[in-house]
C-alpha cells in the first residue's frame, strides 16, 4: 500500500470522527444565577481541655532536658500526641497527676504541656514533678 492511500485513509477516518462529534445532539446548559453570598461562618469552637473524667494513655518517653520532658499522650476524647514537649512549671490550681493518679496542690511543681499558639487538647493535664523517675 502506497504511502498516499494510507494518508487518504486516515485522513478520511479522522474526517468521519470531527463530523460524528459535531452531530452530537449537546444542548447548552442554562446560565447559572450567582448564589447569594454565604454567611459568616461560626466563630472556631475551643479545643477539647482534659478535664480529668476520661484515663488517658500516658507514657514518657524522655527528659530531654531538665525543664522538658517528651510524653506520648492518646485520649480518645482530647487527642493523640506521639511526641509532645511539656514543659516545668508551678500548677496554678490543684488537680491529679495524669501519670501517677497523685493529687497535686496548688503551687506544686508540674510538668504541663507546651502550647505553641492554640492549646492542645491535653492543656488542663499536669504531672507531678517528683512522679517522673528519667
């Protein structure tokens, strides 16, 4: 078969494809309306705060330094963190320590976790100081 038959043959079949699609009975969709403008949304609801009802799973997994430790936290209720830094400080109310089950008083020193902008879940959870053995 010559070179210029085979061209004709495809340029036929390629003919017949633009005048099958150009039959295509495709009726236009109607013009859309703009939608009314939303509105504002909700202000962001805070973020779950341990409260001390539900038993979280609580491990330390280091003491990177003498002010931190890197505890691994899962609640299903406030969250899971795999690595999270809390740091030492003076609890401001009394609570129980979430690693030992200990009460701890007022000005006692804790470990609390870290927040860096928004608080974790986990922000009302403390550790008594004298409870970590690293």
């Amino acid at each position: 078969m010559s070179e210029r038959i085979r061209n004709e043959e495809l340029a036929d079949v390629w003919r017949r494809t633009v005048v099958a699609i150009g039959n295509f009975d495709v009726t236009p969709e109607p013009a859309k309306t703009p939608r009314p403008p939303r509105r504002a949304r909700r202000s962001a609801r805070p973020a779950a705060c341990w409260d001390g009802r539900s038993e979280p799973t609580v491990r330390v997994l280091d003491k990177p330094t003498a002010q931190t430790l890197t505890v691994s936290w899962c609640d299903a209720r406030t969250g899971h963190y795999g690595y999270q830094t809390w740091r030492v400080n003076i609890a401001r109310r009394a609570g129980q320590c979430v690693l030992t089950g200990r009460s701890i008083r007022a000005g006692e020193t804790v470990y609390c976790p870290r927040a860096n902008g928004t608080p974790p879940g986990n922000a009302g959870a403390m550790i008594v100081a004298s409870g970590v053995d690293i």
